[in-house]
C-alpha cells in the first residue's frame, strides 16, 4: 500500500476520533473480520492508528464461520 495513502487515512481516522470519541478511553476495539478486503483493510487501519498515536487499546479481530 501507498504509505502517503496509509498515512492520509489514518490521519483521518485521527480527526473522526477527535470529533466523535469512537476510539478515545477505549480498552478493546473488537473489529468483525470477514476476511474480505473492507474488514482487513479496517483491520489494518485500526493497527496504523493504534502505533502512530501510540493507543493504550487492544484490537481484537472476530471471525464467525458459519459453516
């Protein structure tokens, strides 16, 4: 991936959570992965925001195969 893409995302991530508190004061992120490339993409998105803002959270990916 394109590190100025990864960094630009990322740094929106940042703002949204500056504004709406999603992230913020948060112990565990549980992020549902369907192994599709949205969920993964999130997945690792949440793990660029987590090292570059040095977040005191866990992320934990959750998959249900229903098969």
């Amino acid at each position: 991936m394109n590190k100025n893409i990864n960094f630009t995302i990322t740094e929106k991530i940042k703002q949204q959570d500056r504004n709406l508190g999603l992230l913020s004061g948060r112990k565990h992120i549980l992020v549902g992965l369907s192994g599709g490339a949205d969920s993964v993409m999130l997945l690792h998105l949440l793990c660029e925001y987590r090292r570059r803002t040095d977040g005191d959270f866990s992320i934990l990916a959750v998959h249900v195969n229903h098969g």
